[in-house]
C-alpha cells in the first residue's frame, strides 16, 4: 500500500502546484539564463489595466544605491516572521535586504557585506572615475538558487587599504552565510599580458568590476569581472566555484593572458547559457590575435573548466577596438528552439549567430546567420518576448525611437516591426518585456529611462504597449509615481503584478494597479493553454486547461474536492467555466487562473465557445478549435518544460538525483490525450481505463515502448497515465515526448535516466 500512498501524495502536490503557474520567481538577472529580460508568466499587468489603473504603491527604503536587478521569490517562510513572498535588493553600500513583496514595511531582514570601495579610488581612462558614486558595493546581480534557498552575491569592500572581492552565500530566509561563505576571490593564469609577473597574470581586485549578473548552473556559482572605466592594466575574468562549497574554486578563464583588456561588463546581462548547456560570453576591447587573446569576441565556454570550444569576431574588429566601440556592451541573449542567438554592441549592430558555429573570423561576416545595423549608436540592452507565433526583439540605441524585430527561424526581419514615437537620448535603459505566455494582447515593454541626457539624473518608467509601442503609462505624467534616481542598466523587476524599479535615491520604488483592483468586476479571459504544456490554440475533449486573466474568481486561492458521487464541482467559489455552454469541472480557482477539465460532450464540434462567469458577471467569449487530441506532460514545478512529473519504478519521483535505471518503467503524467473508452467528464478515475488511440512515446528521440496509456487511476478523468519502458542505454536528462493519433508533444520535457 505505500506506493498507493506515495502516488496519492504526488498526485496532490501535481494539482496543488498548477496555480503557481500565474506568478514567476525571478531568480537571475534577466529572469533566466537566456537572459531574455521577460516574464512570459505574468497574468495581472497587461494593456488594458495599466492604461487605466496602473502606479507607484509605495517604496522601501535601502541604505545605498541599487544597481542590481531586484529578485523575487514567492512563499518564503521568514522565522518568527511568518511566510511572504519576498523581493531581494542588494545595494552598493554592500548590504542585501529582504522584503515582503506585496505591502511596505520593514525589511524582514538585512545583512551588511562589508566597506564599500569609494569610487573616488578609482580612476578611468579619462581621469577620475565617475560613472558610478559615491561607492562600489554589489553592482552585479546576485543569483537564487531555490532548491536550497540560497542568493549568491559578490561584495567590493575596502579594508585597511585593501581591494577585496568576496562571494557570499546567504540563506534566503535569514540572511546568515552557507557553505562555508563568504570566500575571498582570487585567481591567476599563465600569461605574459598587463600585470603579469614571471610568466603569472593575477586577478586585481582594485583594477576590475563585478558588473555582470552572476550565473548559477548546475551547482556552480560563476562570476565575471571587467575594469574600471578603461583604465589600464585590466582583464576580462571569468571564475567559476562550488555552489555548496563556495570555497572551493573550480575553473578560471581570461581572454587576454598575452595582451590587454577584454573586459566582461556586458551592461550587467550575465553570462548566457545555450540549449547544450554551454556559457557564452562577450569580450570587449583589447587584445585580439584570435590564439591565446580574444577581445570584441563571442566565445562558447566549457563550463567545467572555462575553455574556449568555439569563437566569433567581427570582421572589423581591430576597428572596434580602436574606436572604443565594444562588442561587448550588450552580452548575448539565447533564441530559445531556434539553435541561434544575438548580441550587438556600441557600433549599432545586431548579430545572430548559430549555437553550433560561431564562425570565426571571416572578410565580411557572411560565415553567420546576420549581421545588420539596428541603431545608429549603442546597443547595450534587449529584451525577447519568445513568442509561439514568432520571437520580437526589443532594442534602443542613442537618440533613438525604441524599435522591435521580428525573428523568421535563422534571421531579423530588417524593416523594424513596430517603433515608438519619441526618442530619448541616453542609451542606457532597463528593459523588461511582460506578457502571459503568447497571447499577443497581453504584452507590455517596460523601461526605465533618465529624464535627462547627462546623467547623474532622475529617472522614469514608461510601459509600451508591446505591438504597437504606443505608451500606455509614464511615471513623469503623475508627480506621485516618480521614479527617483535612474541607475544605469538596471532592469525592472516584473512579478505577480507588480513592478519594483531600482534607483540610486536609496530606494526600491515598488508600481502595480491601483486601489488594489484589477481592471473592474467584468472577469476578462486573456489566454486558455493545456495545464501541462502550457501550449494554447486550441483544446481537446477531456483536456485540463488553465485560463488566465483578470477578475476570474476570488481573491484567494479555492481547491475543489471531489463529492461523494466522485465528481468535481462545476461551480466553484462563485466562478463558471462552460465549453459550448455545458458547465465544465473545476480544479482551481482564484482570481487571475481557473483549471477546468474540457467536457467530453464537446467531441464532435469544430470550434468551442469558452465563457466564464464569476460573480453574475460574463467574459467575452473565447473561440478555439476543437482537436481529438493535444498532449502535453507535466513537469515536476508545474512550469512546462524541465523535468518531468515522471515516476520510477518504486514510485519515486524521477530526477537528476533520483534517476531511472536505463530499460525500466517510468510513469508519465499528462493530459490532452483524448476521451478513452469509459471517459466521463469530471469523475474521479478509480480503475484503469485504456486509450483505443494511437499512442508512441520518444525519448531523446528513440521509440520507447508504451505499457499502458489511458486514464489515471486516482486523478480526475483528463488526466492521462503512460507506462514506458526506457531504451537501453538510455543515460542522462532525455527529452521525452507522446504522440497520440498523430499529435505530438513539445520536447520541453525530461526524464532522467542511467
């Protein structure tokens, strides 16, 4: 009976988790590690509601200028302190602070990291350095690992006339150091370039910025270091350590060993993963002979021990260097499922690069995807809204209009898809793209912009509209909104319906809607996708869907139950769903996501009308397409893609840490997969129920045999159950898909295996 017992708890944990799906954590700068700058998951801000009722709530008072993205991090339990959601903000007078998110207040908890470096120390290549004042703290964005609840960060102090950097692990829900934290840093290589002595390069902590985001993967810890201003002799270091031993150092890159320069500073994006796993990075100005030095260089890294697998430069390239016009300036940004990405720099142009050829170095460029000029001056920002439909690239260079782009599969459409109407000078900016998921009316480019054209200077949030780039907010037309002091860079933090803006006035400056509404009473239905995949555009019979808006339910999370008849609710918590107007089952409902099972009554139709009622009040009625089938599987976090809600064997969850033996048998949930031959809507499934379909499972793309497929025991009837043997030899987190009656699965979901 324990593994009755151990399914029941699983089972729970998988449909108590679906509603998370409407808030994010931000754990890294840039959101994730493709550094796309969007939060695809956001279901409260869109056009309509920020056009109407959207301002400053309130703000939180820090103790130094912030620079660092703020972080996010839902249902964090404070001791004593109860649970909140909680915003991180680490400031450069080397403290980091701990807030609940949602109302003003106190911290929760705060750290101090040391002394701060007075930037009145440093010089630049044009004298006394003043980009940042009056301090050097924690510049880059710190990193959240949220499997032990720990926030990375590097502090700059200065101590009795020492230069120190020191990385710092703390526990999220206290503040108190972990793994052995904090590690003073330090490195060196063999070379013969700036500061080298006897054939030894070392890392100077006074010569060099921690600027970029820092990098968190499989379980180590990456930091990347550039100079201050230009001001030589500095490097680009890249070193990497043992996230649960931050002592223990593991590799240390430095793209000039023989010459100068190549700072990494990539205007604070972090280091960038691809879809094999490896790191890109961007080189800026200096030495380049493309053998032991690669400055104005992309470079694919090993991330086991930081060398070089592959490498593009421009063709130009000596002429960046000798103008200052860093291709290094905006970092790299991922194009998910496409096998390319992009970066750009001070020259104005974009390059799109294949994940598994960087090129080199060639005459004119051509040995790349493209290569085309996307601003007169400056790119030293992005932001990617990944769209099923087609990705769009958000860009700004100097005394420009903001532009977007339309990707095609390997290139840009060069002719900009949408541009704002005014222009603003400084380059600068923060860039964050919201949206639910695809849904095309749901999207909004946020940025923060100076006032003026000299910085230091206050600062302003503007929201566009994401198609259009018309305007539909600026913090300038309402003297209660302002903004305070613009930091450069510094992306807002776009969550749960909130959006928190850095500023170096001491302060985080928290915006949302207004007087705690959400756009009126009228429930509003802004996208239906499948509850595993997350895939929208049309619906199956039996399928679990989530629909996401506004207004939708009540203000708290409602869970249905089954009756004493088995059966779930059709009403739950004053909110309808119906499909063609037959009342759907309910899972869930709140007021910004509603789970429904899909009636099997609707077989048979083209299309279905979707309508909600939720307090006497109707939306507007959604049309979909009608398919026998659309599966998708659940993942283990509810979030689409990673690993899978698949058990072993014995019952236990599978994971990289828990993995399947290579030939046994998983268990695979999902749903989507069609009415099976005693379905009912709504019941609870208590004995097996096989699919009459045609149904395949792949596994890294080889057949994996399917034992049974059909209704889950113990889920209500949509959900679907597939036993399946893994191919021999099978080793490694495999991507894992389901076919059934020629529909197949996105590949976003894995099995672990050995």
């Amino acid at each position: 009976m324990n593994h009755q017992k151990n399914i029941a708890a699983f089972v729970l944990c998988l449909f108590a988790s679906l509603p998370a799906v409407a808030q994010i954590d931000v754990l890294t700068g840039g959101y994730d590690n493709a550094r796309s700058n969007a939060d695809l998951s956001e279901t409260i801000l869109n056009p309509s509601s920020v056009e109407s009722s959207f301002g400053r709530l309130f703000s939180l008072a820090v103790d130094g200028q912030v620079y660092a993205q703020p972080l996010y991090l839902r249902n964090v339990t404070i001791p004593n302190r109860g649970t909140h959601n909680v915003v991180f903000v680490a400031t450069m007078h080397d403290s980091v602070y701990a807030f609940d998110a949602d109302q003003p207040g106190v911290p929760l908890w705060s750290v101090s990291l040391g002394t701060p470096v007075p930037t009145t120390n440093y010089q630049s290549d044009i004298g006394p350095y003043t980009d940042i004042n009056p301090e050097n703290g924690i510049l880059g964005t710190p990193v959240i690992d949220p499997s032990t609840g720990t926030l990375y960060a590097v502090a700059a102090t200065y101590e009795n006339g020492v230069y120190i950097y020191r990385l710092h692990a703390l526990d999220v829900t206290s503040g108190q150091e972990r793994f052995g934290a904090p590690s003073v840093i330090t490195a060196s290589v063999a070379g013969t370039g700036d500061s080298s002595d006897n054939g030894v390069v070392p890392f100077v902590a006074g010569q060099h910025l921690q600027r970029p985001a820092l990098l968190l993967l499989n379980g180590v810890v990456y930091l990347a270091f550039g100079s201050h201003g230009d001001a030589p002799p500095y490097h680009g270091w890249i070193m990497s350590y043992n996230a649960y031993d931050v002592g223990r150092q593991i590799a240390v890159y430095n793209p000039t060993p023989n010459g100068e320069g190549g700072s990494f500073w990539q205007s604070g994006r972090g280091l960038t993963v691809d879809d094999q796993g490896n790191i890109i990075a961007v080189a800026s100005n200096g030495a380049t002979d493309f053998k032991t030095n690669f400055s104005d260089s992309v470079l694919k890294l090993r991330p086991a021990d930081l060398s070089v697998l592959d490498w593009f430069a421009p063709y130009n390239v000596q002429d960046l260097n000798d103008s200052d016009e860093d291709l290094g300036a905006a970092g790299a940004v991922l194009l998910p499922g496409s096998g390319y990405f992009l970066t750009g720099g001070k020259e104005g142009k974009l390059y799109v690069i294949g994940q598994n050829s960087f090129g080199h170095e060639a005459d004119d460029d051509a040995q790349i995807s493209q290569t085309f000029v996307a601003a007169n001056f400056g790119l030293f920002n992005f932001a990617l809204w990944n769209r099923a439909d087609g990705q769009i690239l958000y860009t700004h260079g100097a005394d420009e209009i903001v532009k977007s782009w339309k990707f095609t599969g390997s290139t840009f459409s060069t002719n900009p898809l949408a541009q704002s109407l005014d222009a603003f000078h400084v380059m600068f900016e923060g860039m964050t793209v919201s949206a639910n998921g695809s849904d095309p009316k749901s999207g909004i480019l946020w940025v923060t912009q100076p006032v003026s054209s000299r910085l230091p200077s206050d600062g302003h949030l503007v929201a566009y509209d994401s198609n259009t780039l018309a305007v539909l907010y600026d913090s300038l037309n309402n003297a209660a909104d302002a903004t305070g002091g613009f930091t450069k860079f510094a992306n807002p933090t776009v969550a749960n319906g909130k959006v928190y803006v850095a500023t170096n006035s001491n302060t985080l400056m928290v915006y949302g809607l207004s007087s705690g509404t959400t756009g009126g009473i009228t429930p509003s239905i802004t996208a239906v996708v499948n509850a595993a995949s997350y895939v929208g555009g049309a619906v199956a019979p039996g399928e679990i869907v989530a629909l996401f808006g506004e207004n939708l339910g009540p203000s708290s999370l409602a869970v249905s139950t089954f009756d004493v008849s088995n059966q779930l609710p059709n009403q739950l918590a004053g909110t309808q769903v119906t499909f063609n107007g037959i009342p759907a089952p309910l899972l869930y409902s709140m007021d910004t996501a509603v789970a429904a099972v899909v009636p099997y009554e609707v077989a048979g139709a083209q299309n279905v009308t979707i309508q909600l009622t939720a307090n006497s009040q109707s939306s507007v009625p959604q049309i979909l397409p009608l398919q026998d089938s659309l599966p998708g599987i659940f993942s283990a976090d509810s979030s689409g893609s990673g690993p899978g809600a698949i058990l072993n064997l014995y019952y236990s969850l599978n994971s990289s840490d828990n993995p399947a033996a290579a030939g046994s048998i998983v268990i695979i949930y999902g749903t989507g997969g069609g009415a099976t031959p005693n379905a009912r809507t709504g019941r609870l499934v208590t004995i097996a129920d096989q699919t009459s379909a045609t149904v395949s499972v792949t596994v890294n793309g080889q057949d994996a045999p399917v034992l049974y497929a059909g209704a889950a025991p113990g889920l209500v009837d949509g959900a679907m159950q597939l036993n399946v043997r893994l191919p021999q030899g099978a080793t490694g987190d495999l991507p894992i898909t389901v076919t059934v009656n020629g529909r197949t699965s996105l590949a976003t979901v894995t099995v672990s295996a050995q």
